[in-house]
C-alpha cells in the first residue's frame, strides 16, 4: 500500500550540514519526497508537535533541543512508507541502531538521534497536517 509519512531531520544534524546526507540515504531506499521545508520550531510549537509525549520526563529536554535550531521537515510516499522509513532510521537509541541506518552513521545520543519518523498511520496523517497543507504537496 503507498503510504505517506513525516520526516524530520532534526536540529543536531542539520547543526552537522548532514541533509543532504539524510535525504541521500532517504532517496536511495526508493522513498519519494513529495513536500520539503526548514522551519525553525517554537518551544511551542515543538511542544504541539511532541504532545503525545507530554508526560515523559524527557519532554522540556526533547522539546527544549527540538526548538533549539532549524530542521528539514519532509512528507515521504511509497509503498509501505512508514515501516520503510522506520527501518532505515533505525533505533531510537543509537547504540542499538543496526548498520546502515541513519541513526548507527549520524546520531549522537537517544534525544540527539538526528530523525524522526511517524510510528503509524494514523501519526503520519496528523504529523503531516501538522507541518504541510494540501497545496504544499506534490500530487
Ligand atoms: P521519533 O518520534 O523522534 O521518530 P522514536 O519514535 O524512535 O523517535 P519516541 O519514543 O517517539 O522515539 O521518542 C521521541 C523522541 O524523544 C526520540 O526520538 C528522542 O529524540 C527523544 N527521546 C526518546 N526517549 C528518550 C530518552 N529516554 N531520553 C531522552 N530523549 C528521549
Ligand atoms: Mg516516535
């Protein structure tokens, strides 16, 4: 099934001049980028984008360094998107990230982890609305 889901590349890597090494990555595992943009979040707006995650005790840390500079925020479409993406990110903590991902070649601790990418379905869709409107996306 083609999906589409949210990517963030986040402000450590964009800090590092890495997009383009990201979106390579990206690109060669046959996602298609139909939306791209940088924005520099809000502590609000990082806030929003994290609210699920409100009650971590890593919340003020994740959303205080979410907001902490520029990140590349992307819309990718393929078949079985979400998972595709998932899997070339790689884990959560980078020590456990498996060879040939992102995380494994780029992040530098569990909240510096360089990407993030929407868990489910129902995660892209809001994630997406979140950052991009209807005409912002390649159709
Ligand atoms: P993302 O949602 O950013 O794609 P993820 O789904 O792999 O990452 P989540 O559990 O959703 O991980 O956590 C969201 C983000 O919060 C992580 O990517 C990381 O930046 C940060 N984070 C998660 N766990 C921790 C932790 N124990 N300590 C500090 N930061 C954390
Ligand atoms: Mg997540």
């Amino acid at each position: 099934m083609t999906q589409r889901t949210l990517s963030i590349i986040k402000p450590d890597a964009v800090a590092r001049n890495l997009e383009g090494a990201i979106l390579k990555m990206i690109q060669e595992a046959g996602l298609k980028i139909i939306a791209i943009k940088m924005v520099h979040l809000s502590l609000e707006e990082a806030r929003g984008f994290y609210a699920v995650h409100q009650q971590r005790p890593f919340f003020d840390s994740l959303t205080g360094y979410m907001s902490s500079g520029p990140v590349v925020v992307s819309v990718l479409e393929g078949e079985g998107a979400i998972d595709k993406y998932r899997k070339i990110m790689g884990a959560t903590n980078p020590e456990n990230a498996e060879q040939g991902t992102i995380r494994k070649a780029y992040a530098l601790d569990i909240e510096k982890n360089s990407v993030h990418g929407s868990d489910a379905p129902e995660t892209a869709e809001t994630e997406v609305a979140y950052f991009f409107s209807r005409l912002e996306m390649v159709r």
